[in-house]
C-alpha cells in the first residue's frame, strides 16, 4: 500500500477496522519489524545515516498529526 495514499486516508482506514471490530491501529508484524532492525543494523556498518531522510520527515508528520497535503510540502 502507498504509505502517503494511506496517510491522506488514515480516518476512512480507521473506520472501516473499527467497524470490523478492530483495533484502529494494526501492529507491525513481527517480520517486518525484524527486517527494518536488520536493514537499520546493516546501514549503521556500513557507515551510513540510521535513519533515511524520508523517514525523518514522515515521523515528524506523524507526530504533529499533520500529514503536507502535497509530497513538496515535507520537504
């Protein structure tokens, strides 16, 4: 799933779970949180930024409750 498409659409996402009987938020599987700790570990030795620049912007987004209304808007 396109993780902006999602993001412009978080309160119909939500809806529809809760109307499933689901928790709004979903937890991230097991094997994807694996993966990002072992992608972050290799990145980390190789010298690299732990974090890369479109994560950083999505998590400042996320976290005022603000999503840009256009990809430029991040930046």
């Amino acid at each position: 799933m396109n993780v902006y498409w999602a993001s412009q659409h978080y309160e119909d996402l939500a809806g529809i779970r809760q109307r499933q009987g689901l928790l709004t938020t979903a937890e991230t599987p097991s094997f994807l949180v694996q993966a990002h700790a072992s992608a972050m570990e290799e990145r980390a030795g190789r010298g690299g930024k732990v974090e890369h620049k479109v994560r950083q912007i999505a998590r400042r987004a996320m976290a005022s409750g603000r999503v840009p209304s256009q990809p430029e808007e991040a930046l």
